[in-house]
C-alpha cells in the first residue's frame, strides 16, 4: 500500500477500527499492547498517517491478522461500497478545501458508522448509473455551488483585471477592441491566432475557438464578430496571466476531465466579463437605470451597445454586483434554449443566490409556463431578428413569492433557428423597492406564473401547453391518504 494515496489510506484506517473495536480494546489498551501512542493510533484511523513496517507488525500481530492481510480488504470487511467511492475520482478530484471542508471530516464520518454510510454511498452510486448521472454532472453541480457560496464575487479575480488593465496599459475607455487584445497574446504570451483557423473543420463549427497548446495557435470561427473575438481573447488572456494550468482548450466546455478545469474554465469567463465590464463605472450605470423611474428597456440595449458585450456578458456581470454593491442578494439566473421543432424549451445554464429559486431547471422535460416572461419572450415573439429587453414581476403561485425579471430574447443563437433567453430574477420585497425606481412603471406587467404546466394550479389558464397531470398526481395522493388516516382512526 502506498502510503502516501489518501484513499488506501482511509480504508486502512477504517478497517483499524473495525478490528479494534470487534476485539473490544479501547484506544489506551492498544496503545499499551502496541507501543503506539494513543495520538498516533488515533491518527490511523482517520486516515492521515500508515504506518512504517515496524509499527504494521505490531500493530498487525495484536489485531491478530497478518502485515499483508491487515493492509488487503478482503469480502467480509464490509468496506467494499466505501472502497468503491474512494476509488472513483469524485473526492480525489472535489476540492473539498475551497468549500472549506476537510477530507479528514468526511473520514470521521465514514468511520462513525462504514456500514450505514456505505449504505447511503450504495444508493447514490445506483441512483446516479440510473438517471445516467455522468462525473462531469457532479463538476458543473459543484461549481454552481461553489459559485452561489460565494455570491458569484470573487474580490481576488476582480483585482486580477484591474492589475492586468494596468500592467498592458490597456485605455479607460470601452469596448476594447479585440485587435489590441489580440496583440498582447502575440507578443506577451507568444500566440499564433488564424482567424479562420477553424472553418476547415466542419464538426467543430460548434466551438468559437480551439487552442493548440503545442504550437500555442488559436484557431478561430471565421465568422465570430469582433465583440465574440474579444471576449474570447479575454478568456485566453486569463488563463495566461492568472496562471491556470488544469483547462480546457475549446472555448466552452462541456465534459470536464477533472474539477480544476471546470472550475478554471468559470475563472476565465469572470476574468475576461471584469476586464470587458469594469467594475467601478459598471455599478454606476446600472445605478443610474436604476434611478430611472420609468422603465424603458433601451437603457438596459444601450448599455449593453456601449460596452460592445453580448447579453451573457451582461447579465454574467449583473450577478457579480447586484448581491455585493445592491444589497440585492436574492436572485437567479437562467438560460432557456429552444430549437423549432421540439415540444420543450431547456434550461443549459442556471444559478441561484441565497436559496434556491422557483422556477429553476427540473429536467423532466415538463412545459415551462407559458405565462413567464422567460418562456413567451421566445415563444411569442414570431421570427423577430432583433435581439429585445423585456420585463415583467411574475408572481409565482406555488410559493407565493414574487420577482422583478429582466428578460433578453433572440433569435438564431446559438445557432441558426434555435431561440434563446435570458432572464434575471430579483426577489420582490422592500429592499427592492428602494434600489429600484422603475418598479412601479404602468408599464412593467404583472402575471401569476406557476413552473411547469404539469405542476400548475390555475384552471383558467388560456396558454397551458399540457394538462396538470403532475398536480393531479398529487391531489390523488392526497385523497389516499387522508382517506387512509380516517380509516385507521375507527
């Protein structure tokens, strides 16, 4: 066994115990039969110290069991689940640190109790092989995570922007333009970029740019405008100057080999957002739409055309500040994507601040109602090229919260007749009231939403798309059970 593998050491620790306690000695008796200090010994067993071949032999010949034995699981150990999980990268590859939890406390509560643990172990390994739950699942899973701990702030990476603003003397004024961009990956990070690079590889047409880091060429979409080949660039820029070394080479990122290059592939994206969208004069003019009492969704399009960002950008940067500079911290995010032909809209990107927010996405290929400004801005609004701003306080009728969202639509992204939309949902309460100024517009439409048809409760409702099964499902369940319960009672 090496020592130095952490899981091989949990399982040694584990079965340590186990024999310990089937022979009954408490740690001072096996200390004293052992020579082992009671520290040491305590340590073994949580995982973090293996023994030299001296101390296993005596350790070994009091738990009876032979050196090479007492290091080998064998069937009747019961650890086998545990063994299963430890060899599976999901806690060698989580940085349990950066949520600030210690490896060794998630091997005190194995140890508690292996056999129940395992147990629940058992049963997450099967459901996630059912629901075809894959390793990269659990990465973007983490980092939403991750993301939401911390307000989707990160202090360290904004100051990284601004040191890199004045490092490259990089102009106040924006957008910045992709040629200077371009320039300093050339000539600071020894980059060759082919602008067309990628347009002889028909089944990469999908991907904005692939970077070859051999020969440090970047390949770029012919067709990518010059605010995409921006931010782009940003997004190489970051990986340089931040020093990031686990990443992905394509410029999005869909199956992650480890988390370290989920994760550095999020910092890239927040560095070149912070660099494209600076801080300080960016809260300033969200401050002044703010204080506009009228809504007009122009100075939301007009902002987004001053700093040349797409809407990603956008609403990427209004997650960073609403909840650090507002005091707005009760949000979400979430992206709808819909493709002509097919019945459902999905949801490919989603982040919720505080708590978890309805709606958010279910994947189970379930309606979204159709009332939501989110779903009718792409649904209702024909072929309209142009990209657009809407607004609407949709006040959800299961929970009885309501939200200020803020919606982009447009059509033919992300690729050609598919639909897409934005929308950025702000808790409805006092706090909100005194940021916003325009909340009480004539002309900001006020709606019952519910989540999906199939869950909805409004029986009047004039765009349901599907039948309430779910809710009568439910109802069902219900009746059952009150009926159940009166029967008992006789």
């Amino acid at each position: 066994m090496n020592n130095k593998h952490i899981p091989n050491r949990i399982l040694f620790g584990l079965k340590v115990k186990q024999l310990r306690q089937g022979l009954g000695f408490s740690f001072l008796e096996l200390s004293q039969q052992t020579g082992l200090s009671v520290s040491y010994l305590n340590e073994i067993e949580k995982g973090k110290k293996f023994p030299k071949s001296d101390k296993l032999n005596a350790l070994a010949q009091v738990l009876g069991q032979s050196p090479e034995r007492l290091v080998t699981l064998g069937e009747g150990d019961g650890l086998e689940t545990i063994s299963e999980l430890l060899d599976s990268n999901f806690l060698n590859e989580l940085p349990l640190d950066l949520f600030g939890i210690e490896l060794s406390k998630v091997v005190e509560i194995i140890a508690q109790a292996p056999t129940r643990v395992g147990a629940l172990i058992s049963t997450l390994l099967e459901l996630s092989r059912n629901y075809a739950v894959r390793q990269e699942n659990f990465y973007f899973a983490a980092l939403r995570s991750f993301l939401e701990m911390h307000e989707n702030y990160f202090e360290e990476i904004e100051l990284a922007a601004e040191q890199f603003i004045i490092a490259f003397d990089i102009p106040n004024k924006r957008p910045i333009s992709d040629k200077l961009l371009a320039d300093i990956l050339s000539e600071s990070f020894d980059y060759n970029i082919d602008y067309k690079g990628l347009d002889k590889h028909e089944n990469l047409n999908h991907l904005y740019y692939l970077f070859l880091p051999k020969s440090k060429q970047l390949l770029l979409k012919g067709s990518l405008n010059g605010m995409q080949r921006s931010f782009s660039f940003g997004k190489e820029l970051a990986f340089n100057f931040l020093h990031l070394k686990e990443r992905a080479y394509t410029s999005s990122i869909s199956q992650g080999k480890v988390f370290e290059e989920v994760l550095n592939h999020s910092k890239a994206i927040y560095f070149s957002v912070a660099l494209h969208l600076p801080k300080d004069p960016f809260i300033s003019e969200i401050r002044s739409i703010f204080n506009q009492k009228e809504w007009n969704p122009h100075h939301f399009s007009q902002l987004m055309d001053k700093y040349m960002v797409t809407p990603e950008m956008f609403f990427h940067r209004m997650t960073n500040i609403l909840p650090q500079f507002f005091g707005l911290k009760d949000i979400f995010f979430m992206r709808f994507v819909y493709h002509p032909g097919e019945e459902s809209l999905k949801v490919d990107r989603e982040l919720h601040l505080n708590k978890k927010h309805q709606p958010h996405g279910n994947n189970l290929s379930e309606h979204y109602c159709r009332r939501w400004i989110a779903v009718s801005s792409i649904l209702n609004n024909g072929n309209k090229e142009e990209s657009m701003m809407h607004v609407e306080i949709s006040r959800f009728q299961e929970n009885r919260e309501s939200y200020l969202c803020l919606t982009h639509s447009r059509l033919n992204y992300p690729r050609p007749g598919a639909k897409v939309s934005l929308t950025l949902g702000i808790v409805l309460d006092d706090k909100l009231n005194e940021k916003i100024a325009f909340l009480n517009s004539d002309k900001i439409v006020q709606k019952q939403v519910h989540t999906t048809c199939e869950r909805c409760p409004i029986s009047d409702c004039k765009e349901r798309a599907a039948p309430p099964v779910q809710r009568e499902k439910k109802k069902k369940s219900q009746e059952i059970d009150l009926l159940l319960e009166s029967l008992l009672k006789q």
